[in-house]
C-alpha cells in the first residue's frame, strides 16, 4: 500500500487539493449567496453586477436593452428593444466556472507568483468572455427565439467550459513546472 501511495504520491496531491479548495470556495460562495438578501443589489451583487455589465455592452453594439428585477424570482430580466429575451440568474455570473478553474490552477500550481497571474488573467478572460456570450446569447434569443435550447444548452456552455479547459492546458503545458518530467540526462 505504501508503495501504490508512493508511486501516486502526485496524482494523490492533485485530487486531494482540488478538492479541499474547491470545497472551500464552494462553501464560501454559498455563505454569500445565503447573506445576500438582495436589497440593494438584486438578486446578489455578482449577478446584478453582470446583468447590468451585459446590458452596457448590449446597448455598445447598438441594441436598446434594459434590465430589471425579476418581480417572481431570483433573477434579472433583459429586454432587448423593449423584447424580453432572457434572464440572468446566479448561475449565469459565472462565479461557478470561476471557482472551478481557480480549484485546477491551484492544485497544478508553481511558484507563486506564476500562479497567482495565471489566475488573475485567466479570471479576468472567463469572465469577459461570460459576459460577451450572455450578450451575443441576448442576440441570438432576440433574433432567433425558437434556437433558444441549442443557443443556451449546447452553444454557449461549450464556448465557457472549452475556454476553461483550454486554459487549463495551457497552465498545465506551458506554465505549470511542477509536474513535467525532468529530462533525462544524455550520457
């Protein structure tokens, strides 16, 4: 057995800090949702924070576009020229997606520093780029509502969840020292 530990001993890490900060964060962005009582930034601060960002950036490309409390549930409604054409709920904020890379990044992590720019840029681009798919999600909605399940469903995850995965092979290849194999020396 100790020998099987030994010989996994990485593998072992990896698991194992992946899921202690995963668990972590998670936990801890459950105590926020649990305190945000949503009366001055509804639903959550995150998700409004979002919902209005998307709502700029939507009025930028020339789309008259408002956003406003769900009156019946958790969410922001957006209206695209005066069409609702979706909701932004806590889901949507992208805080999930986030916590996920950060658990990955920090269980391959390297010197620290390294580590700490890999995340604060690999952050900052999830999150521009969720905020650029629940815009061009509005788009597609507005002009293209009976697309809706394949735009939200299939589309736009694949876009969020394949820019994580393709970060995450960049940490892992080209920035991340910890696990590559030492070369072996030519005699």
């Amino acid at each position: 057995m100790k020998a099987l530990i030994s010989k996994y001993k990485l593998v072992i890490k990896f698991i194992l800090t992946f899921l202690l900060v995963y668990a972590v964060l998670s936990f801890s962005y459950k105590l926020y949702l649990d305190y945000s009582d949503g009366s001055k930034y509804y639903p959550d601060y995150f998700t409004n924070l979002v919902a209005k960002q998307s709502t700029t950036l939507l009025n930028a490309v020339g789309y008259e576009t408002l956003v406003e409390p769900h009156p019946d549930e958790a969410s922001m409604m957006v209206y695209v020229n005066r069409k609702y054409v979706a909701r932004v709920i806590e889901g949507c904020n992208g805080i999930s997606v986030l916590i996920l890379f950060i658990s990955f990044v920090i269980a391959f992590n390297d010197k620290y520093k390294r580590t700490a720019l890999f995340l604060l840029g690999g952050s900052v681009l999830i999150y521009s780029v969720n905020l650029i798919r629940i815009v061009l999600l509005s788009i597609g909605l507005f002009h293209y509502p009976w697309r809706r399940d394949v735009l939200h469903t299939v589309i736009f995850p694949l876009a969020i969840y394949g820019l994580v995965f393709v970060l995450w092979m960049v940490w892992v290849n080209h920035f991340s020292k910890q696990y590559k194999p030492k070369p072996t020396p030519s005699v």
